[in-house]
C-alpha cells in the first residue's frame, strides 16, 4: 500500500470529508430557505438557483467517488443517443444491485450536466433528513409513502409539477422498488411464478404501476427512456466505505435510449412492456456474467472538474475554522475541552458510521420482503 493509499483509508480523512458534507450541506440547506419567498415572486429563477444550491451538495459525493476514490466508469451506448443526453429530460431507469449504484447514477447525471436538476422516488420520510433530504424538498423530488392508494395522486401531482421545470431534468426511478437481496428475488420469483411471469435471474420483478404513473405524467416533457442497467468487473463489490477508504472500482454502465412514445399509454400494456425490458435487462447481465463486458460500443463520458473543484472550494472554507479551534483547544491545554472534544470526535465517529451502514445492502429496507402481487 503506498503512502496516499495509506492516508485515503485513515479515519481521521473520513471524518474531515463527512464534516465538510454536512456542515456544507446545511449551509446550503439555510440558503435553500432564504429562496422561499422568491417562489412566490418569479418561482423559474427560484428553481433554477435551487438546482445550483442542490448541485453543491450532492456533486461533493461524486467528486469522492470519481476523484478520491478514483473510480473509472465504462458508458456503454449508441454514439447517436450519446449526442442527446443531457440535452433532453429523460426516465432513467437503474437496477438496484448494488450498495453505491444511486451514486453512480448520479455520476452519470453529472457527466452530462444535469446532477442539479435530477430528481427521484424516494420514501417520504427522507423529507425530513437534514441535507439530503432537506435538498430534494427545495428540488421537488417526488416523495412516496410506498401506499399505492396514498401515493398515486401525490406522485401524479409531483410529477405533472415538473411538466415546466425550467431545466433539463432526469427522473431517476428503480422499478424493482428496493435494492436486491437473496430473500427479496426468492419472494419475487414466487410472485413472477403466482402471475404466469417468466423469471428473473439478476433482477427482481418490476413495480409497473409507479412506472405507468411516471410515464403517463410525464409524456410530452420527457423525451425518451434512458434504460440503464449497472454491474462492476471483477466481481467487485463495491461499498461506500470501501469508497471513502479511497478504493478504486471498476463500473460498466449500459444505457439504451428509448423513445417515450414507444411505451404503450394502456396501463396492462405498459406493464407488460416493463416486464419485457427487465428481461432484456437480465440477458444483459448474463452476457457480463459471461463476457465481462456489456454488448455494444463504450463512449467516452470524461469526468469533469467542476465537482472537484466545488468540494476543495468548501473544504478550504471549512477546514480553516476547524484547524484554528484545534490549535486553539490543544494549546489552552485544558482538560475539560479536550475531554469534550475527544467526546464530540467520538459522537462524530458513531454519526459517520451510522450513515455509512444506512447504504450496506444488509441494512437495506424491508420493503420487497414480503410476497406482493401489486
């Protein structure tokens, strides 16, 4: 292990990188605030300073993964469709496999410049997360109880919300609902056996009736399906902490480009069409399982500067503070502050390893656990 590698996976780094994202984040987060009563007076500009605001935070966590930790990403594409992304809203469809793949979405989304606008699902409870959450409450992200008869009015809202966002967005949706586990694909292949469906050797079965509801609310604003599917070479399996520890992984992303008039606007139809891309989907991963590459040409997709320099931009403003009371604490050598302070490192140490363990697939929701037929 060389010496740079050796300082990557220091604790002391984790933690400076964790401090600098949270006390960044609600920073922003405070500014985010200050933007509520330009809502009411010109709600485009509002937006528009919002997805810099949200930018900010969430392109410090791909400059970790694409500089810290060094991690090269493979696009695998058609060099036609590779012209227009970016410069169109889209679906994004992901597979949730892994521990970090919500972080290579985003990393996607900011190699073609719109990590700031793009938006997801996400459970409604993350609403009131401090950062991230607070985040996607000023981007409109579309919040869900994961209740059917409770979301689909409230996703539909959310959705035809976004119809004139003045910035090209991408709606970044896992239709499997959850990330994959053992238990979760055997309750699922039980369910695809109930529904006469073929099953899933990598996936699990899709939830079709958020996906027919995003469709249907978001045709004529969105232009086509971005049908992503992820996996890593080597078998590798990639954790955040492994990232923080600053280890490089190998990802290969395949994305085809999907035009969104091609998706039947019928809700059985449109489901059908789902289950049938899952399929491809699995025959995907079967031929990396057995090629170790995905079918088609790779494009270059360079990473771009601007969310390192954002990150060493708030870790220079950040840090400075945070040495200057250091210095001052071991030099007034008293007790009682370096008690508190050895107490307050320890606080942060539990903090950052419970956000940690939130991503760690073992740790990963409930929901998929049970055999649903909706």
């Amino acid at each position: 292990m060389d010496l740079l590698q050796l300082l990557k996976s220091q604790f002391l780094c984790h933690l400076i990188i964790c401090y600098v994202f949270l006390a960044s984040g609600l920073i922003i987060n405070l500014l985010q605030l200050c933007t509520l009563p330009l809502w009411l007076v010109n709600k485009q500009l509002a937006r528009r300073i919002n997805c810099r605001l949200a930018y900010s935070i969430s392109s410090q966590m791909v400059a970790v993964l694409e500089w810290w930790s060094g991690t090269e990403c493979t696009l695998y594409t058609d060099p036609k469709s590779h012209l227009l992304y970016g410069n169109e809203n889209a679906i994004v469809i992901l597979n949730h496999n892994f521990e970090i793949d919500f972080l290579c979405g985003w990393t996607f989304c900011e190699r073609f410049g719109v990590l700031g606008s793009s938006k997801v699902l996400a459970k409604k409870e993350l609403a009131y997360v401090p950062v991230i959450g607070w985040m996607w409450y000023f981007l409109e992200i579309v919040f869900c109880k994961r209740k059917w008869e409770e979301d689909r009015k409230t996703v539909a809202q959310s959705l035809q919300n976004l119809r004139d966002y003045p910035e090209n967005f991408w709606f970044l949706l896992h239709c499997e609902g959850t990330r994959f586990t053992a238990q979760k694909h055997q309750i699922s292949m039980q369910v695809a056996e109930s529904k006469g469906l073929p099953k899933l050797k990598y996936h699990l079965l899709p939830r079709t009736k958020g996906f027919w509801v995003t469709v249907q609310n978001l045709r004529g604003a969105a232009a086509a399906i971005y049908d992503s599917t992820l996996n890593f070479r080597n078998n590798e399996c990639p954790t955040l902490l492994g990232v923080l520890s600053g280890k490089k992984y190998h990802a290969d992303l395949y994305v085809r480009r999907i035009p969104l008039e091609s998706v039947p606007e019928d809700e059985a139809e449109c489901a059908a069409w789902l289950h049938k891309l899952y399929q491809e989907k699995d025959s995907f991963q079967e031929h990396y399982a057995q090629s170790g590459c995905f079918p088609g040409p790779t494009v270059s997709s360079q990473r771009r500067p601007w969310a390192l320099i954002n990150w060493l931009c708030w870790s220079a403003l950040l840090c400075y503070p945070l040495g200057l009371l250091l210095a001052h604490l071991v030099s007034s050598g008293s007790l009682l502050t370096i008690l508190a302070s050895m107490a307050l490192c320890s606080a942060a140490s539990v903090g950052v390893r419970w956000m940690i363990g939130q991503t760690e697939i073992e740790k990963s929701s409930s929901y998929g656990n049970k055999a649903s037929l909706s």
